[in-house]
C-alpha cells in the first residue's frame, strides 16, 4: 500500500536523509532549550564544560525524529512533528515552573484531565515568542516536506508500510532502551555539576530539559499492588462522619534529627548537664504518652516522614525502587489536615526553610492545609549558624496559636539540628561542650558534640512549648518527634564510637534501632479533662513503638475522632494488629518479631497497600 503523501520535487539519499535528521535533530534541540526560564547563554556555556549533556539532550530527539521520518518516509515530515511536542512539552515546562516552581514530569501526563481545572486556578503568562518560534518551525518543516522527501529505502522489502513501521520502532525501542538504562542511571545524573541538586527546578534548567525529562521516566515511581482493583478501593471510602471529636487544638512539632541516643551508656551526663532535661521530665507527667516512631529512613528522608504521619501511607511501600514521598504527590490527597479541616479547624504549617524543598509549596496545598509559612514569608527570623533556630519556631507557633479564631490544627517541621555537624556548623568561634566520652577519635567527637548541641536546643523548644501551653487555659494536645536519627559520620563512625549497634540491616531483618526516634503526646490540663484523659489512653492501647504512619491516626482517635474516616480508622485497627511495619519485618504490641503471618494480618496488610495506591492514583477529593 503507498503512503499518501504527494511526491516531493527533491528526494534525499539515505546517507543525506540520516545527515540531515542529527542537524535537525540539534536544530529543535537548541530550539527547545530556548524556550526554557534560564538564560540560554548561561545554559549553553555550561553544556560547553560538561559536553555530555549535549549529547543527552539531543538523543532522545534525534531517536524519536528517526521514528517519525521512518513512519511518514520523509524527515522533515518527521521533523515537524517532533518540533511540535518537543516545543510543547518545553513550552508546558516552562508555564508549569513559572506557576507552581515545578518541572514537567513524565507522571504528569496521567493527569490531563486536572490541567482544565488548573488552568482556572493560576494567572498565566504565555510564553508567546517561544510558542510562536515552534509553531513557524513546525511549519517550515512541514513545507519542506512537500518539497523535499527522501528516496526508497534500498532494501525492497522494507520500502512499504511494514518498513515504516518496523523503522518507527526500532527508533522508539533504542529511546525506551537508553531510557531505562543510561536516563535511568543515578551516578550519572549526580555527575554533573549543578547550582542546587535539592532543587528540582534549578536541575532542569542546569542539565536541559530533554535529558532532565527522560531521567524521570524511572523515579518517584509508584507501584502497582497485586490483585489491586479500583472500584473494590473506590467502595472503602465510604462513611467519613465529621464532628465527631473534641475541640481541643493540636500542636504537632516534627524536630530536624531528634533523637535519646544521648541515653545510651556511654554518655555520662548527670541531671545538670543532661540534653534532654524536659523529654524526661515530660514522660514522667501523668497527661503524657510517650515511646518511640519507626521512620521510614536513617540519617535522612525528612518529608518522607512528614507524609508517613499525616497521610498514612508509607514511603517505603510506594515502589520498589528508593522514592521520594513528597515527589508521588500530585493531587489533592487524604490527611490530618483535612479531617480536622472538615471539623471547623483552623490548619496550618511551618517551616523555616525554602518553600520549594521537596515540593512542600505544593504538596501541603494537596493535602489541605490552609496556611502554610516557609522561610521567606518570615519576619526577622533568627538564626543559629545557618540555620533558624528552634526557638524561633517555638514562637511562631506561639503567634499561631494566639491569633487563631477556631482551634488549631498545626503541623511545624523544624531546621536547626540538620546536618552536617561539623566544628563551623554555628559558626569560627563557638564553643560546644565535650561529650565528657573518653576513647572518641577527634571526628567523633566534633560529630557528637555539635549534635548534641542541637539536641539541647531542640529539647529546650519542647520545654518551652510545655510551659507555653501548659499555661493556657484552651485545651491543647501537644505532640513532639524526630524525623529520622542523625548522620554521624560515614560507616556509622559516631554510633559504632558510642557502641551502638544502627547499621539498618538487610530486607526482611530491618534492625528497628535504625530507624527509631522518640515521640511524646501530651495533653494540657484542659485538654485531658475534654478527652478524659486516662480513659482515652487505655482505650488507645498504643504499645511503645510503633510505625510513624500510625502517629496521626492515633492522634485522631486519642482526640475523638477515630471514627471520623474510613481510612483513618482502618489504619488504627491495623496498628493494632501490627503496630510496626518495616518494609518487609513486623513487630506485634507486645514489642516481639511477628514472623510469619496470619491470614488476617496479610489481608490488612495487602488492603492497606491497595487503597494507598487507590488514594494516590484515583480517589477526587475537593
């Protein structure tokens, strides 16, 4: 059968017609790079020093413009067409950046359906001079095509539709190929020199977006579960039952790195130079719970752990592969801060860093809080070497909680104890106590005792927080934990120094002391006359360790509203089965390994997974 096209007055030989698809193929390249933010002089310079992103850039396009010519058997034909996507998806890039400070990622493309909506919900700036370029090349292209094709491949056989079609699928299938092995490659991608690795804007405009595109093709991946089935998921959600609770506020305070190791043996503090004086204090008082949270990672993940607790879900069962929680998000989604939200709360959250940092800006709009405060929206704030104080952020949530007309939902992630614990970490001349630890190389001991002074001032906010709202006469629910434990040095250096055993072991034999950080819920004395506090403990039945992504579900049982969401509810039935999940080890109440398990417990377990998926993937929440 023969194609339809009219016969072009010149036709180029395969040698011309191969030559001339790689200087198209760098042509809209140059002209997609154009049309990013950045300054395309500044982009170009960089891509001189580091020549490879030329050449991962231009790949993909060249591969997909060497499929289009085999479909249509004419490369300017092939040419116009992928100018036009190229210089769309582009062009969506930079309007997506310019809106939300995001990239366009592959994953997006599931959510077309969305883009009405929020076209309705920015002011957009079209780009028209780049929008305008594509579309007079594209039609350049196109003309060319009538007037210059290509001649007949040599091979007969292959000259008719089978040909076009076997060459427009070798072509995908090199790009696929390259997609999952060389795009996929994670050392790479951190080879190249970039001005902020953290911030994904600023890697999609230093490396190019073709080849920042392609590389995640293969992350923030989610999969999907066995036997997952949308409309079973679909009926779950079925129930939700606003006001139930009790109107006390609730302050949840995520502190940077907090951690007790400053408990183990080897540290021979006493009560005038104990770090943690209001943790132990606050676990002695009788409005307190307190214990230790499984996180999802060691010495880092921080946003992991904030969506482990306030959405339920859990990082590490999202995929297979390493994935990024924060970065899966792109929808409105079920949290903490909506079930309070529907109860007539007001929510909020705090962090005294970049807005940007994964995608927090965004991502605590999908999960419903209402206010949220990041570091440049900050007054005057304080800080200690680089990074703002937990005391300042102590006052902020202070200021909150007065200026709040309705009870407060409040969720504060803090910043000061980050790493690294290096002697400058605040500043050439500050002088941190000794670990008092004999034997301790002199790196361990700058490791420790530069964290531990970070452990002072994270527990000294707690202290603060405990006053503050002990002192009040509105009833408050206080809840306090560490994201993760710190980073002390590499090969464990600090923790095998203080003999602590946190190497995080292999799958299936997760040692849990990895990943354990402290946790205290406290109630003022006017919150646990609301709650009744002794008989909402013991009816909590919450053991001493349990997973983070079964922190904010007890929470909302503890104040009334267990019942509330169907999810919610699900989630504190399965924390009492297994209230610690690690990736593929569980821990019963009673602390013991479970080994293996029950019928029951995998259908729990497998129902959890599906409808985190369903949530993540399907479910429409306004």
């Amino acid at each position: 059968m023969k194609h339809p096209f009219p016969k072009p007055k010149y036709r180029l030989s395969l040698p011309l017609s191969l030559l001339t698809a790689v200087l198209l193929a760098g042509g809209i390249t140059l002209l997609a790079l154009w049309c990013q933010p950045n300054s395309f002089r500044t982009l170009l310079s960089g891509f001189l020093r580091q020549p490879l992103l030329i050449v991962l850039n231009a790949l993909p396009v060249g591969l997909l413009l060497l499929a289009a010519a085999a479909l249509f058997r004419n490369v300017f034909f092939g040419a116009a067409l992928v100018n036009f996507l190229a210089g769309a998806l582009s062009i969506a890039n930079r309007v997506k950046m310019e809106v939300r400070d995001e990239p366009v990622f592959p994953r997006d493309f599931a959510l077309l359906k969305e883009v009405g909506s929020a076209l309705g919900s920015y002011e957009i700036r079209f780009p028209l001079p780049q929008a305008g370029a594509v579309m007079l090349v594209t039609a350049a292209f196109l003309a060319l095509g009538f007037l210059i094709g290509c001649k007949p491949f040599p091979i007969e056989r292959l000259r008719g539709w089978a040909g076009s079609l076997l060459g427009a699928a070798a072509g995908l299938a090199v790009l696929t190929g390259l997609i999952f092995t060389v795009y996929a490659s994670k050392d790479l991608y951190q080879s190249f020199k970039v001005s902020n690795a953290e911030y994904v804007p600023a890697v999609f405009n230093d490396l190019g977006f073709p080849y920042a595109f392609c590389r995640h093709f293969t992350t923030y991946l989610v999969d999907r579960p066995e036997g997952f089935s949308r409309s079973e998921a679909e009926a779950w959600e079925t129930g939700d039952t606003p006001g139930l609770g009790k109107n006390v506020s609730v302050v949840m305070v995520m502190n940077e790195a907090f951690s007790d190791i400053t408990d183990a043996e080897a540290f021979l503090y006493d009560a005038e130079s104990d770090p943690l004086p209001n943790l132990h204090a606050l676990r002695e008082d009788p409005h307190a719970l307190s214990g230790h949270v499984v996180v999802p990672g060691f010495a880092g993940g921080t946003a992991n752990t904030e969506f482990d607790v306030l959405t339920g879900m859990q990082t590490t069962a999202l995929s297979a592969s390493t994935t990024s929680a924060m970065r899966v998000v792109n929808r409105n989604l079920d949290s903490l801060f909506r079930v309070f939200g529907n109860d007539g709360y007001e929510t909020s959250f705090y962090h005294p860093g970049d807005c940007w940092f994964y995608n927090r800006e965004n991502v605590y709009r999908w999960l419903g809080a209402e206010e949220t405060l990041f570091i440049e929206d900050m007054e005057t704030p304080e800080y200690k070497g680089r990074w703002v104080t937990d005391d300042y952020a102590a006052g902020l949530i202070e200021a909150a909680f007065e200026q709040a007309q309705r009870p407060l939902f409040h969720f504060t992630t803090t910043i000061q104890n980050h790493m690294s614990y290096t002697a400058d970490k605040y500043g050439p001349d500050y002088v941190f106590p000794p670990t008092g630890i004999s034997g301790l190389s002199e790196e361990a001991e700058t490791l420790l005792s530069v964290y531990v002074e970070g452990v002072r001032d994270a527990d000294a906010m707690l202290g603060r927080l405990w006053r503050y709202f002990q002192g009040r006469s509105e009833p408050v629910v206080l809840v306090y934990w560490g994201d993760h434990l710190p980073y002390l040095g590499d090969n464990q250096l600090g923790y095998r120094q203080l003999g602590l055993d946190v190497l995080p072991g292999p799958e299936g034999q997760e040692n849990l002391a990895a990943y354990k950080t402290p946790y205290v819920i406290w109630a003022n004395d006017a919150a646990a006359e609301e709650l009744d506090w002794n008989h909402a403990v013991n009816s909590l039945e919450l053991p001493e360790t349990l997973s983070s992504c079964f922190l904010g579900a007890a929470v909302l049982e503890l104040t009334g509203r267990g019942e509330e969401s169907p999810w919610f509810s699900f989630l504190n039935q399965l924390r009492r089965e297994l209230p610690v999940v690690q990736k593929n080890f569980y821990q019963l109440a009673d602390g013991s390994a479970a080994g293996e398990l029950s019928s029951e417990q995998r259908e729990f377990l497998q129902k959890w997974r599906r409808w985190s998926y369903y949530k993540l993937q399907y479910k429409e929440v306004s």
